[in-house]
C-alpha cells in the first residue's frame, strides 16, 4: 500500500512540475540583446558612484531618496527628461542661478514653488560625469 501511495505522489508530483526548460522561462524573460558582463559593471558603478555623489553634495539640502518617494523636481527631471531641454539636469546642478538669470521657466518654476532662494553652484565641484551618475542613481530608486 505504502509502493502505491509513494508511486501516486511521484504521479502527481510530475503532472504538476513544468520541464525544465519552462522552469528556465520564469526566472528570466529572454531578451534580443544578451547584457555583456562590462556593460553591467559600468552601469553599476555608475549608480555607486552616483549615490555617492548624491550623499555628498546633495543630501544636506534634498531629502534621501532611499528613505522616502516624494516626487520633486528633481526626480522628475531625471524620470521624464523629455519634458525639460537636453542637459537640463546637468546645466541646472551646475548653475542654476544663471539659469534663472537668462529667465529659464523651469528654473524659475522651481524657485516659486519652493520658495526658495538657493542657487545651486557645483559647476568647480561636480563634472558632467558626476552629476551623469547622480542622474541615474535618481533614475534607479525613482524608477518603476
């Protein structure tokens, strides 16, 4: 009786487990362009080194993004890039204050809903680069 009750769960046990190759399926989609181990560590080292970026010069005045969801500005610049001009983040990190000056209306929009009058000044401090990888730090942890 027991040979007949182990055989009926071995039974059932193999109608219910998909092959092997559907078991492949579920734990990654297949994708057209196979990810090349360098591209990935750049694209992570560029997240580190963005959050690294963020914790030193941003954080004293911008909530932390790993702590909380609000949306501001600044993480809608970096999530849809198409509703400011090219570089915008990178221009406005870098000056703000001469955007303002040359009458940038998101510029100005920032500063009156934030009544605010802080002129960000890292153009000395931060490259292109650096305030590249702050971008896609925000981009990840504001992702979907």
């Amino acid at each position: 009786m027991r040979n007949f009750i182990f055989l009926c769960c071995v039974f059932i046990y193999q109608a219910c487990t998909p092959p092997a190759d559907e078991i492949g399926l579920q734990i990654s989609p297949k994708t057209d362009v196979p990810i090349d181990s360098a591209t990935l560590k750049l694209q992570v080292s560029q997240f580190d080194l963005g959050k690294i970026f963020f914790f030193q010069n941003c954080n004293k005045c911008h909530h932390n993004p790993l702590n909380t969801r609000s949306n501001d500005w600044m993480a809608v610049s970096v999530i849809r890039p198409q509703d400011y001009p090219e570089n915008y983040f990178i221009n406005f990190v870098k000056n703000s204050k001469a955007l303002k000056q040359a009458g940038d209306p998101h510029a100005l929009a920032i500063d009156k809903e934030y009544k605010f009058n802080y002129e960000h000044h890292f153009e000395p401090i931060l490259s292109d680069t650096a305030i590249i990888n702050i971008a896609i730090f925000l981009k990840v942890i504001y992702g979907d």
